[in-house]
C-alpha cells in the first residue's frame, strides 16, 4: 500500500473477520482488534494521523469504530451479514467465516 493512501474500511473489515475467524467464539472487543489489526497489516502514515473527529484516536481507529457505526451502509460489512455489533466489539457470523476463508 503506497503511503499517501489511507487503508480502506473494506480493508479494516477483511483484517477483522480474519481475526475473529481465529477467535474464541468468533468474537473480540474493540481494544483487543486495536491490538491486533496492526500484526496483520501495514498501516500507512494516513492511517496513522489523529482523527479530529474522534480526540485520541488515529484514522485507521476510527475505521475499526466506523464498522459498527456505519452498519447500515450498503457495502459494510455488518449490512452484508459477516458481522454482529456485541457490547463493545464484534462477532464473526458464519458468512463471515466462508469470507474469511476465501
């Protein structure tokens, strides 16, 4: 990834199901996907950058929240049914697991 470009939502949400594919009971809270999104990606200096939205957290941290809070978006990833919201976190669904796996 060139690093002018910020790392896409979409990204953020295949990192995600690939985790919670390996999770116990396919779930995890949002401090434990902040820990582990950046082992599996390369974040950029975008990603990087502090959000003015969100005070103390950097863009690619707001990406992982905007899972949630953008649910009902046609392309997310909880509106096409790979993902539950959980107190605090996500679940993987069992469509999530076969797009985890593809």
């Amino acid at each position: 990834m060139s690093s002018t470009k910020r790392t896409s939502e979409a990204e953020i949400s295949q990192v995600v199901i690939k985790i919670l594919a390996g999770e116990p009971n396919g779930e995890a809270n949002f401090a434990r996907l902040l820990y582990l999104i950046p082992k599996y990606i390369t974040l950029t200096p975008v990603d990087l950058k502090m959000s003015k939205k969100r005070l103390g957290e950097s863009l690619w941290e707001q990406r992982v929240r905007n899972i949630r809070s953008h649910a009902k978006s046609p392309n997310n990833y909880i509106s096409k049914g790979y993902l539950v919201g959980i107190p605090g976190g996500l679940r993987i669904t069992s469509l999530g697991i076969k797009k985890a796996a593809s």
